[in-house]
C-alpha cells in the first residue's frame, strides 16, 4: 500500500503474547458520527458519552460521515481527521463497520502535528489485517506483525509508558516496547488518498 512517500522498513518485530484482556480506560472523547456531513472537520464529538467534548480538525474532506458512518471524504488526498490530547497514556479505539477495499488507514496517537508527517505510533488498517507501526525521524517502522481483522471488531491501539499495544475486542494480539516518541499533541484518524471503501460505526479517545 501507499506509505505516504515515507521511508518504509521493518524493525524490531514483535512476538503477540496470550490473549490477555485489558483493562479499558477513561473515555476522553466519542464520536458516533450521527448525520451525514460532507466534512468531520468543525464538528464536535458526543456530549453524552464523556466528561467533555472535543472538535476535530485536520483535513477538510477527507473524512465524512454518512448514514452514521465515518467514511472517506471528497478529497483524494492524504487527510487528517485529529482530536487535541496531550495525555501520555492514551488509545485510539474504533468499531470497524467495513473494512477499507484499497489501500488502507491509520488510527495515531501521540500524533505531534496536524499537518505534515509528524512522529507518532499508528495502527495500519487494511482490506483483511491491521498492524502496529510508528512514524519517526521521516520512516515507517513495523512494529508487530500482522492480525487478522473483521467488520464489527473493535480495534485499538493505545500507548502506556512506552508500550505500544494492538487490542482487538479486548484483547491483547500484539505488544512492544518503544520509546522513540514519548509525547504528542493529538489522535484521531488518517489516510493516503487511495483509501475507501471502509465504515466506522465509532471512535473513541481514552486515556489510563
């Protein structure tokens, strides 16, 4: 797939544990992306859900909701759909609805800028398997190796005091020690311009 013209290479591989449960986190933010909008960017997450709200920003049109669904906007571009969050823990987590048919996306946390190719960890998305990966220093490293996925799982990557952990359904599938990025300013969602075809029913920011 795409790398969004970043050095790609794969390093450090690890080795996906039992499946050991988690123990889920505060709720920062939900969006359950009621509505249909051309463009998330401006709008805010769910009220009801957590203590506070958020508004994301990023790309315009490149990612849009319809029929409940966050899905790939009008821009055939490489996009951005972020929430600000400077907590150290953190985890981005999604309810898969369709999973993408081309090319693939990526949930990031620890994200340092909107705009750009800033350091952060990322969970690649693709047609059939997701992976944990990081952006630093201008590359893409690999960092697990690849889990099956399928519509209606639900999937997180979060970031604890250095390690990096893919939770599939509450599940550990895969975890690593990192500590090339150790803060970051947001976390949200992000695309090469290829990507479509997929659904979100919802996304979540959590912290621990």
């Amino acid at each position: 797939m795409a790398n969004q013209g970043l050095a790609l290479k794969v390093d450090g591989l690890s080795s996906p544990p039992a499946n050991t449960p988690v123990v889920p986190g505060r709720i920062l933010y939900k969006d359950s992306f009621t509505g249909d909008t051309a463009s998330v960017i401006g709008r805010q997450t769910d009220a009801s859900v957590a203590a506070q709200r958020a508004t994301w920003v990023g790309t315009e049109n490149g990612f849009a909701t319809a029929s409940g669904k966050l899905v790939k906007g009008s821009l055939a571009a490489t996009s951005s759909a972020l929430l600000a969050t400077t907590a150290a823990a953190v985890a981005v987590t999604i309810k898969l609805n369709k999973r993408p048919t081309t090319s693939g996306f990526y949930l990031d946390v620890l994200r340092g800028t909107v705009t750009g190719a800033p350091p952060s960890y990322r969970l690649e998305i693709t047609d059939a398997t997701c992976r944990l990966m990081k952006r630093f220093a201008g590359a893409h490293t690999y960092l697990s190796g690849s889990v099956s996925i399928k519509p209606g799982d639900v999937i997180s990557v979060r970031c604890i005091e250095g390690e990096v952990t893919l939770v599939v359904n509450g599940l550990v599938l895969a975890s690593v020690m990192d500590s090339d990025v150790t803060s970051g300013n947001y976390a949200g969602i992000a695309s090469t311009g290829t990507v479509a075809g997929f659904e979100i029913d919802w996304l979540q920011v959590e912290t621990f």
